[in-house]
C-alpha cells in the first residue's frame, strides 16, 4: 500500500518568504508527526496531531512555525518569515495511534533551503 | 540538553562480524527506546524497539540491549552485511508518540 507522501520534495524560498509543506499520512492513522532533521543531527520532534488536534506542540521552536490538520488526515507544516537556520529536511511520519509502540513510518521528507 | 547521545558518528565493520552501536540517555522517564535505519534521501524506518520492562528484545540478526540502571542501550547486528550500511538512530519515548532521537551512527559494512 502507499506510504507517507510529503510535498514537495525540494523547496528552494528567499529569506523572510512564507513556505507550506505538505504531508499525506497512511490511510487510517490517526497520529501524524513533525520532525526537523538539521545536517548531522537525528530528526528534531516538532509537533503531533491526534486526529485534527495538536497533542503535543512542544517542540515548535517559535510563533513562525504553525502546523494544522483540518480533516484529520493531510496536514500542512506553515513557515512565515523564514530564515537562514530554518534550512533543514522535514520530516513527516504517521502511526495506527499516538503510543509510543505503535510504528511510526516516516515520509521522505522535504528538503528546504532558505537562501 | 542533549537526552538522547549516540557518541560514536561512525562505525566500520567486516560483513559476517559484529556491529555493536551505543546509545546513552538521561531522562529517567523514558519507558521505551526504538532503532531507526536511515539510507539517504530516504525517510527513517523502524528497525526493532524495546521496552522498559524488558532487557533483551532479539528479531533475527537484530538483538536491542537495554541496561536501565546505566541509562544505555546497544543494537547489536549478527552478522553484518553490506546491505545494513546506513545511518542508525536511537530514540525514546516518555509514554507517548513523541520520538526523542540520538545524533545517528553511520555504519559502513566492508564486503
């Protein structure tokens, strides 16, 4: 079956510009992740939804970063004001539910770059 | 604060050895560890995950280590092969979804 999709793939945007990142979970999870990977880094937790609700924001570094799942299925990572440091890979993953032992299976992620 | 280090950024192994990879933590609330393997511009995939309760989980060639009392687990691979040349990351969870990850090993297996 598919996997976790995530659009686009590469993203290239100018500092201070608005970017939007697109992530289609697997069908039938109801829990979605955000990571940030940083080069040399391991992924970097953002936030989760549980259905159309954020569980857990915590890891959003500022107000610039804002994240929505309306129907509880495709979510968008929004990003205003860029800046240099937020180049990164963003990476999506989903799970059956939000516990800790259930599989996360992870997107390929989106590449930004903010020049 | 780093909670999750994996300290080795490298490891090289002969296939049919051994590969040991280390991972050290420091929040005592942490009640399960999972391994993820990395190949590039791929996303992560989950490897084999482990538990608090427990001190050994084994899934073929992978066998995860967990000793709570020094905070530490190990992934150990027998035996290696080439194909299990990638970047692994350990990570933690404190009774949610909420993934902490280490900083990854690069593993190389030499034919």
């Amino acid at each position: 079956g598919a996997g976790v999709s995530q659009t686009p793939s590469n993203k290239v945007t100018e500092k201070g510009k608005y970017v939007e990142l697109r992530c289609d979970p697997i069908s039938g999870h109801t829990a979605l992740y955000w990571y940030r990977q940083s080069l040399g880094q391991g992924p970097e937790f953002l936030i989760y939804f549980q259905g159309t609700g954020a569980a857990d924001d915590s890891g959003l570094p500022n107000d610039r970063f804002f994240a929505v799942r309306p129907e509880g299925s495709v979510s968008t990572l929004k990003i205003q004001r860029t800046e240099r440091g937020d180049s990164a890979v963003y990476l999506c993953a989903s799970s059956l539910g939000g516990r800790a032992f259930e599989t996360q299976y992870f997107g390929p992620g989106t590449r930004l770059l903010v020049l | 604060d780093q909670q999750v280090k994996q300290n080795s950024p490298s490891l090289s192994v002969q296939e049919g050895r051994i590969s040991i990879l280390n991972c050290d933590y420091t929040n005592s609330m942490f009640d399960y560890f999972l391994w993820y393997k990395k190949y590039p511009a791929e996303g992560p995939t989950f490897l084999i995950s482990i538990s608090s309760i427990k001190d050994k989980n084994e899934d073929g060639r992978f066998t995860v280590f967990l000793n709570k009392s020094a905070k530490h687990l190990s992934l150990h691979i027998v035996p290696s092969q080439p194909g299990d040349s990638a970047v692994y990351f350990c990570a933690a969870s404190a009774g949610t979804g909420k993934l902490i990850f280490g900083q990854g090993t690069t593993l190389q297996v030499k034919p």
